[in-house]
C-alpha cells in the first residue's frame, strides 16, 4: 500500500520536474527546478548502477523493465523488488 503510495508521489515529482523542460517557471523557480531535475537523474542513475554492481552473478539478474522502474521510482521500487525476492517461510 505505501510503495504504492510512494510510486504515485514519485510520478508527481518527475511530472513536476519535466514540467519545466515543456513550459518553464517564472525565472528563479526554473533553475532550482533544473538543478532538481539533474540531482534526481543523477541520484536515481547512481541508485541503478549500485543495485546492478551488487547483484551476484549465479542470481536472478535485472530485467530491462525492472531497472527502468528501479530508475523512475527510486527505493519504493527497490523495496517491492526486494519484498518479492526474500524467501517466504
């Protein structure tokens, strides 16, 4: 329930940021927003590249599609990844 919560937030936040490449803000806003917008890429980039540098070889390895949402929502995808991969007792 609250991954999901949080997928629909980071939606929000990449429509916000992405807003501003289409229409941009007043001048002060929009290079806060810019600044933003490279922080997130870079962040949620570098968030991608550890997650696949960690994954070990014999395991199940990252689909395209898993990685591109590892990529857009950040740790609430990388918590529903993990819950599906934790071994049920």
């Amino acid at each position: 329930m609250l991954i999901n919560l949080g997928r629909i937030l980071m939606t929000g936040v990449w429509a916000f940021l992405l807003l501003n490449l289409v229409h941009p803000f007043p001048t002060p806003l929009k290079y806060f927003v810019n600044v933003a917008l490279i922080f997130m890429v870079l962040m949620h980039g570098l968030q991608l590249v550890l997650m696949r540098a960690t994954q070990p070889k014999g395991g199940p390895s990252l689909s395209g599609l898993v990685q591109i949402k590892i990529f857009f929502f950040g740790v609430f995808e990388l918590l529903a990844w993990q819950k599906k991969q934790l071994p049920k007792k």
